[in-house]
C-alpha cells in the first residue's frame, strides 16, 4: 500500500457512523474533504472534490433503497478517473453489476460486517485509487453465478481459485499464502490466465485488472453486460 495521501469523500446517512469513519480514516493517513448524507449531496461532493475515491452505502434518504449505488453508478458515468468503493451491509448484484460493466478499474464492493480491521478498509480504499479492485467474496460468487461462459471454461480449477481471489483485491503473496502454495506458483498460474485470456503485456494495461473484468463478464451473463439484471 501506497504512503500517499488519499483524498476521500464519504457518503452515509449514519451521522454517528459517518463521523466515527471520518476520524478513523483521519488516524490512518486519509483526508475526508467532503460527506453527504444522501445521494444528491454525494453527487455534489464528488463534483466538486474530485476525489481519489468515493466511499458509496447503497441505501440512502429519501427511499432508503438503492439511492447510493445509482449515485455510484452516475459517478462512474460523470468521472470515470475517481476510484468508487460501494461499503454496504447489503448485497445488490444488479447494480453491482451496472457499476461493473463500465470496467472493473477503480471499483470495490464491501460487505460492512465483513471488515474485520479498518487497515482492510484503508488497503482498499488505496487498491480502488490506484485502479484495482476489492471485491468481497460474497459479490464475486453471487455474480458468477449462471450465465454463458466461453474463456473462463478454459481456466483450471486452481486458476479459477487464483483468480477469485485476485478479484478480491489479493497480491500474489497473498493468495500464495492463503492457498499454501509459493508465489512462484501463483505467478505461473496468473500468467496462464493472461494467456488463456489473450492478455498481452503493454505499457499501460493492467493486465490483473482486464483479468478480473473478463471473469467476471463472462460469468454474469447479461446482467453484467449490460443487458436486463435480476436478482439471483
């Protein structure tokens, strides 16, 4: 993780929540230069921050349903170049996946329960500036589930395991140590992806993340795509 100074805008209805967020992103290097508490007020921050990332609820007034997650959705659209960290206790694969199909660069999703350490969040928070990912593992499986597959057929059960969890936002040391194996192995298994995915090396791809995005494409169907979503 990166020394560098993040500058955040964090969106969530909370006052308590949202204040408590604040002075731990303040102790861990962050700068929050703007909140909002609903979705119209996250729009407006972001607009005029520009911040590296957007700290996004799903659930905001008036309706208290998916407000936040289309404020993401539109900041995706608007400026494409702030990183967007969806951080819910909810799971709404439709959007998630309109969030998605844009390209997975830039984009996280986190369960709230399932942070366990705010230097997980802050990892995160950094990984999605920096255009990664860091999705829960909940979201990567509610999103492969069904759809058509072509490249990701082509994957070994233990590549298929690798990716996942580089979809989580995972370093090759990481995932070495997870699944016991040395990160000379992982390498080897993350290069077959490439190559079975047809990415090649350039001088400003990041190869991880189309990886990611294809896997995740491919395994979603059209709700991913583009096409009419549902909930599974």
């Amino acid at each position: 993780m990166t020394d560098r100074q993040l500058r955040v805008v964090l969106a969530e209805d909370s006052v308590i929540l949202r204040d408590g967020m604040v002075e731990l992103l303040g102790a861990r290097g962050c700068e929050v230069v703007g909140t909002a508490g609903s979705a119209p007020e996250l729009l407006d921050a972001v607009t005029e921050h520009r911040p590296d990332v957007a700290v996004v609820d799903i659930r905001m007034p008036p309706t208290h349903t998916d407000e936040g997650i289309r404020a993401a959705v539109e900041i995706r659209a608007r400026t494409p170049e702030v990183g967007i960290l969806v951080f819910s206790q909810h799971v709404e694969t439709a959007w998630a996946a309109r969030l998605l199909a844009g390209g997975a660069a830039g984009i996280g999703y986190l369960l709230k329960e399932r942070v366990a350490r705010t230097s997980e969040f802050v990892a995160a928070l950094h990984r999605v500036a920096e255009g990664g990912t860091a999705l829960d593992p909940e979201m990567v499986t509610r999103l492969m589930r069904g759809g058509a597959r072509s490249r990701v057929d082509t994957l070994t059960a233990r590549e298929r395991e690798v990716l996942e969890l580089v979809a989580q936002g995972h370093s090759n040391r990481s995932v070495a140590g997870l699944l016991g194996v040395s990160e000379r192995a992982v390498e080897k298994h993350v290069a077959a992806v490439f190559t079975k995915f047809g990415l090649h090396p350039t001088d400003t791809d990041n190869r991880r993340v189309k990886a990611v995005l294809t896997y995740l494409a491919e395994g979603a169907g059209p709700s991913f795509t583009g096409g009419s979503a549902t909930r599974p």
